[in-house]
C-alpha cells in the first residue's frame, strides 16, 4: 500500500511540472481571420507573432528544466518542495495560442502567394 501511494504522489507530482514548448500543441486559430490582410501585414504578423514565441519558448524551456531538477532533488532529499511545482498553465495555454496564430498567418501567406514566410 505504501508503494502505491508513492506512486501515485509521483505520478501526480510529475503532471503538474511545466512542459517545455515541444510538448505544448498548436491551438486551432481560423486562417479566416487575416483574410483581410495584404501580404505586407501578414509578414509583419509573422514577424510579431514569431518574436513572441521565441521568447516565450525560451522561458517554459527553462521553467521544464528547473522543475525537473526540482522534482529529482525533491524526491531524494526534501520532497515536501515538490509541492511548489510547475505549471504556467497561462503561458503554456498563450504559446499555444500563439502557435496557432502562426501557422493561421502561414496559411494565408500561401493561400495568397505572398511569398517566403
């Protein structure tokens, strides 16, 4: 019984760690919305919204890293810290949206033969 409480304390403890920006998925955003758009907006926009995940990756990267490190130190050493663990979920929830974003702009760059994104 001892070691299924264990297990599932770890098992809870590692689904609220933070996810870096690979794990995270693209929110669907309708192509639609820059359909009124010249190609010179759109690229602005890829430029803007690119910029903005860029940054935004960088730091969930960085927040997976450390509670990682948290959770292997926590679990040998001092497990109460694994209680302080994790999860951005409002930047994980915004670099999804922002993916999402960027593959909309994509598609309307292609759709109207804008050129290299």
């Amino acid at each position: 019984m001892r070691n299924f409480v264990y297990l599932a304390a770890s098992v809870l403890i590692l689904a609220a760690c933070s996810k870096g920006s690979e794990d995270i998925a693209a929110t669907y955003v309708s192509p639609a919305v820059y359909n009124d758009y010249t190609c010179e907006q759109i690229q602005q926009e890829i430029v803007r919204v690119n910029t903005q995940v860029n940054q935004l990756s960088g730091k969930l990267d960085d927040n997976a890293e450390k509670d990682e490190a948290v959770t292997a130190a926590g679990i040998i050493l001092f497990w109460p810290a694994l209680f302080f663990l994790g999860g951005t979920k409002e930047e994980e929830a915004e670099f999804g949206r922002l993916k999402g974003e960027f593959n909309a702009l994509e598609k309307v760059s292609i759709q109207k033969n804008c050129g290299s994104a």
